[in-house]
C-alpha cells in the first residue's frame, strides 16, 4: 500500500473533486482485514430470499473526513476512478450505508430488493482492502448531483457502477436480410 499523499484536488471528466482521505477497514489484531461474519438471522424467514449481492464478503470501514454537502464522490484506486456516487444529505452519512451491512439488507422482502447496491460496493471494497489498495475518496460539491453524477458515470464508466452504464461488452448484431 502506497503512502503516497494524494494532490488536494483533481479533474474528473470536467469537474474538480476534492480529496476527502481515505476508507479506512476495520482489523483484527493480526492487522488482516475483519470480515464481518454473515448473521443467518432471516435465512429461514418466509418471505425472505438472499439478493444476488447478498453472500458478500463483507466487512466495516471508517472515512475520518466528510462533508455535509450535497454533492458528487468518487472512489479511487491507484489513481483509477472505480465508482461515482451522489450524497444528496452528504458524504458521511452516504458512506456509513456501505460501510456496515446490517443482516436485513442482504435480502429481499415482500418484493423489496434490500441493500444490493450497499452490499456489492462493500464486498468491491473489502476485496480491494485484502488486496492491500487504498482506497481514496473525492468530492465535488453541486447543487444538482444527480445530473452530475449521470453525466460523469456516462463519462467515466467507472467499473463498480452499473446504473448508467453502457455494455462493456456488446454482443454483436445479426445483419437483417430483406426478402
């Protein structure tokens, strides 16, 4: 892991983001990452089934920095934009929903999807934490962060983000043939 101190701002497509710091995981006393352990409690609960996301891994993490801002963020690895976010009530609170996966979450119920999103971005960020990466959090204040956030997503492609993406791999098309 690098201790390289990143520069204070950078462009993001066009817009410029502000270093924030860094995810930090929780560990075990080994100093390995702590992988939360994967409660069974609605397993056998009629009416909930595990979400594609839902089997994790998981574990906890902390960013020491925010904002209150509304606004758009970024997570970054080795210099590689890896998701784009909006935080319409800002930065900490839209974090803490990654960075603890309540057991609940891991389900649908009654036709509600749970968590998948909070689930696959934590299980994206304990992988990249065992990897020994960083992971470096940016943000640009806006009045508008869903549109920004759109806009940057079409952009950038980043490879955690799936709303908003183009396929990554097109199948191809069959010539149509005219009789």
């Amino acid at each position: 892991m690098s201790t390289k101190q990143p520069p204070a701002a950078r462009l993001i497509g066009e817009y410029e983001f502000h270093f924030i710091g860094t995810l930090e995981p929780i560990r075990d006393a080994d100093g390995r990452v702590r992988r939360d352990p994967l409660s069974e409690k609605y397993a056998s609960t009629p009416g909930y089934v595990l979400h594609k996301y839902g089997g994790g891994p998981f574990c906890k993490f902390r960013l020491a920095g925010g904002t209150r801002a509304a606004g758009v963020y970024a997570f970054v690895v080795a210099d590689d934009v890896k998701y784009i976010g909006k935080a319409d009530r800002g930065l900490r609170s839209r974090i803490a929903g990654y960075a603890s996966i309540q057991p609940r979450n891991r389900y649908r119920h009654n036709g509600q999807p749970g968590q998948e999103t909070n689930c696959r971005l934590n299980t994206e960020i304990c992988l990249t934490f065992e990897r020994g990466e960083a992971i470096g959090v940016w943000f640009h204040e806006c009045a508008l962060p869903r549109v920004t956030e759109d806009r940057l997503i079409a952009l950038v492609q980043p490879p955690w983000n799936i709303r908003g993406m183009l396929p990554r791999h097109p199948k191809p098309t069959r010539a149509r043939t005219h009789a």
